[in-house]
C-alpha cells in the first residue's frame, strides 16, 4: 500500500480521476433510460459523449436534445459540473458538508487541481470556488428561464435555463436547441447572447481571478492584471476581425441587421475561449476568419478556469520571451516583474507539446477522414481546447476518429504537461542537483 501511495502522484490521482468519472458517465449514457430509442447508446458514442462532457468541450456525435432523455441530459449536465469545477473540488464540497476535515495529501490534490504554488489557503480557495460557481450559475439560470418563458412553458424555460447557464460557465458547450443549431435561431436575440457571453466569460478567466477581484485591496495581483488584459483584448480583436472578414459574408453575417452584426462577431469571439456556442454559420465564414477563430480556440481561457487551450498567460509568456530575445535583454520582464526562467520553460513546453498533439491527431484524421486540412485543424484545435466548435464533421467522424478526438479533448483538458508527468518514470529527483559543464551549439 506505501508503494501504491508513493506511485499515486497528485497528477495521476487527477488524470485517473477525470478518466474514472467519464468511463461511469460512459456506462450510465449507454443505459436504455439515458436513451430516447430506448435501445441505449453505442459505446464509443457513449465514451464520446461523456468525455466531451467531462472535459466540457461540447463535440458531439449525436444529437444531445433528441437523443438523450430527461435523465441521460442530467446525467451530461452533471459530467459537465464535475468536469468544469474538478471532482476534488466535489469531493472537497462533500467533506466540508460531512464537517470532515481535509487532509493534507487531499490538500495536494486541490494544489495540482487549481494548478497552485502552495496548498497554503487552498481549502478556502476551494470553498469560493464552489460559492462562486453555483451563484453566477443561479444568475444566470434565472435570467435565462425568464427569457425563455416567453417562448416555452415555465417548467422547459427553467430546466433550459439551468442546463445552458451550467453548461456556459463551465464552457462547455453543449445545448438542447436540437439538430445542432446551437444558438443560430438567437442571434439576434441581445439578452440570450450577453448572458451566455457573460457567464462564458467568468467561467473562463479562472477562480483564482475571481476570487483576487473580491479582495477588498485595489491592488490586483499580475496574474489577475494579465488574464484580465489579454482577455478584453483577445475578445476585441476577435469580434472585429469577424465583425470586418464576414460583414458581407451572405453564409453569416450579411443578411443580419447591423446591431446584430456587432453582437454575433462578438458572441463568435468570445465563444472560442473555449465555450463552444455559435449563433452563425461557422461552415460558412472565410478561411482567414476560420483561421483567427483556431487562434483563439489554441490560445483558450485562463489558468484555473473551466476552459482549455493553452492559456492566456502562456500566450503572454512567451510573446514577452520572444520579444526579450529580440530586443536580446537577459530578463523576461512583463509589467516591470521578472518571469523566473522556468515559467518560461513552462510556458514554451506546454505550447510545443499542443503544438505536437495537434499535428499527430490531423495527421492521423487525415488518414481516416474525408475532409480537408483546415477543417480537420479546426476540429483538432476545437477538441484541445476543449472548445466544441465544429464544422460538421463531428458526427460523421469514423471510430478511429472519435478514438483521436476523444484522446485529445482528454489530454486537452488534463493538460499535456500534467499526463508528461504521470507518464514520466524518472524517479531520482536528486539528478536535478547534479551540474553539468557548459557548451554552446549553433542555433537559428
């Protein structure tokens, strides 16, 4: 049992977590009463599903409101829960109410779950992340159920409202609008759009950040300072890249309204940090607006969100690691702080392992498939990103393909990183102290 311990590393306690919670939500999607035919869900289908749900990314294979009954979309909804917040934060909310105190290995597990230096405050982290989590959610469920009770009866807006609100915060992406429109026939609904934009949005730049921002000091931290630029700025240029690429775009935005026209390019802008929603045709834009859209969706949200991708200050990393190269200044420095050199290792290690997964899986789809490259990047992209934007390939994807897809929403998810060091076998941590001689080699 003591070398079970030693062998149950944080990391892999959290990968085998996230792969316990999706093989039970698999097996419950695959039960008859999860399904409208009533004949159950084929496996593959079910495992795809449950993991789309689990690393809230939102492709589908399958039709989630005529497909799945009341109790196999609560089953997705509660996947999609668990998967957003971590299930040690789930675990953590059981303890709490049990009154049962929080060990210290558990206290690790929350440490490698928010990615945190210290497990110092970690519970009472843990305890505002789920405060905060299921009051934006109640907020928004609410808006959401009286917007929609215009157009359904009280029962079906409420119940639209509590999965949707669920679903945008924890970017998952996944809808009951049925026949995979997504939020098309709302585009020009304002109220829909800036409530999902606005949950996509807290959902995304991270608890951490929440949290700083409740701190009755006005003086932010630079991670909240960085998330919070990077984001408004990412979503800005987004929206006027699509706003100006598909203005007269008669497949998206040409035959809206102008009003509209605003709202949907920033809808689509926000949308690829990982939430999966459209309210346009995404089939139907131009490759260089699709190309900024695979930009977004790499780049994703923020460290200790609900969304994927590599993060923005990742992408901030390294844009200031390559500009001090440029400028050849032997510190990295981003707002007059120093980035320690291994941040940068970090930073570039998780960029070039995405960049990798993501050239393996189009090269295997590409294979198996029958689809062009930009779109095969797209869904690939998507998929690591944890993002759900498809251009309809997804449901046409052969088992190999839902294999590479499933694979790549799980690691996109975990963290490339993260699944390196549960799969690395070194064990000699005292080789980090051994220095070795110098020698340059050619470069560039």
């Amino acid at each position: 049992m003591k070398i079970l311990g030693k062998l149950m590393t944080p990391s892999r306690v959290l990968v085998l977590g996230f792969a316990t919670v999706i093989l039970c939500g698999a097996l419950l999607l695959t039960l008859p009463i999860a399904n409208t035919n009533g004949d159950g869900l084929s496996f593959i289908n079910a495992v795809f599903t449950a993991t789309s749900a689990v690393c809230v990314t939102g492709l589908v294979v399958v039709d989630t409101a005529k497909t799945f009954t009341h109790f196999g979309q609560l089953v997705i909804l509660m996947l999609i829960q668990i998967g957003g917040l971590g299930f040690m934060t789930f675990a953590t909310m059981f303890a709490l109410i049990l009154k049962r105190r929080i060990t210290f290995r558990e206290r690790l597990l929350l440490q490698e779950a928010f990615n945190q230096v210290s497990v110092e405050g970690i519970v009472r982290l843990a305890k505002s992340v789920i405060q905060f989590s299921f009051i934006i959610e109640a907020v928004g469920a609410l808006i959401l159920a009286l917007r929609w009770s215009f157009d359904f009866g009280w029962k079906q807006a409420l119940y639209f409202g509590v999965f949707h609100s669920i679903s945008a915060f924890n970017n998952a992406g996944i809808d009951l609008m049925g026949d995979f429109t997504s939020f098309t026939t709302y585009v020009n609904d304002p109220i829909i759009n800036l409530t999902i934009m606005a949950l996509i949005i807290l959902g995304g730049v991270g608890f951490f950040v929440l949290v700083d921002l409740q701190t009755p000091s006005h003086k932010f931290k630079l991670h909240t300072k960085i998330v919070l630029e990077v984001s408004g700025i990412l979503i800005l240029v987004g929206a006027v890249i699509i706003f100006v690429l598909e203005f007269t775009n008669p497949e998206t935005l040409g035959p809206l309204p102008l009003g509209s026209k605003i709202l949907a390019s920033f809808f689509q802008s926000v949308s690829p940090r990982t939430a999966g929603f459209n309210t346009i045709n995404l089939a139907g834009m131009h490759h260089t607006t699709l190309l900024s859209i695979i930009v977004l969706m790499f780049i994703g949200a923020s460290p200790g969100s609900t969304g994927g991708g590599i993060k923005t200050t990742t992408f901030v990393a390294i844009m200031v690691s390559i500009l001090a190269t440029y400028r050849n200044e032997p510190q990295v420095v981003l707002k007059r702080r120093s980035l320690p050199a291994d941040v940068i290792q970090k930073a570039w290690a998780i960029t070039t392992s995405a960049s990798l997964l993501i050239f393996v899986m189009i090269s295997i789809l590409s294979l198996t498939e029958h689809a062009d490259i930009l779109t095969l990047l797209f869904e690939v992209t998507s998929a690591f990103g944890t993002v759900g934007l498809s251009l309809g390939i997804t449901p046409n994807l052969s088992e190999i393909g839902k294999a590479a897809i499933i694979l790549t929403m799980f690691i996109g998810r975990v963290g490339p990183l993260t699944l390196a060091f549960v799969l690395s076998q070194k064990r000699n941590k005292g080789i980090c102290h051994i220095k070795y001689p110098d020698e340059r080699i050619m470069i560039g």
